[in-house]
C-alpha cells in the first residue's frame, strides 16, 4: 500500500535503510516503484545506516511483542 501511494503521488525519490523480506513492495517481493508497467517511477536508494535502522525496527517489535504486565 505505501508504495503504491508513493506511486500515486510521484515521489521522485525513496530512500531506506532495511528491507522487509516478508512484505517489502519496493525491493523485497515486489518492485512497485520500478515496474515498466506503471506511469511513474521513482528512484530508489536502499541501505542507509541499515544497521541502525534494523536495530530500532527490532528493537520496536521486540518490545510490541512482549506480554503486558497487568
């Protein structure tokens, strides 16, 4: 869904730093925003500070996951 909003809305440019392997629509399962088939593209850079980035997703879901105390 967000990358096809970004297609709608004819973002020039996309830039990451960690992919998704389960859901990514950019560069994981899918390349929305480079597909010929679409009347837009955007140019994409992937890896920015990926470590950090991948650290702070973890960390994020890691603390959603964890039981809530009562």
């Amino acid at each position: 869904m967000c990358a096809g909003a970004l297609v709608h809305a004819r973002v020039a440019r996309v830039v990451w730093g960690a992919r998704d392997p389960k859901f990514g629509g950019c560069a994981s399962l899918g390349e929305v925003l480079t597909d010929p088939r679409l009347n837009h593209r955007a140019l994409t850079t992937e890896g920015v500070l990926h470590g950090e980035c991948r650290d702070l997703l973890v960390d994020f879901f890691r603390a959603r996951r964890k039981p809530k105390a009562p």
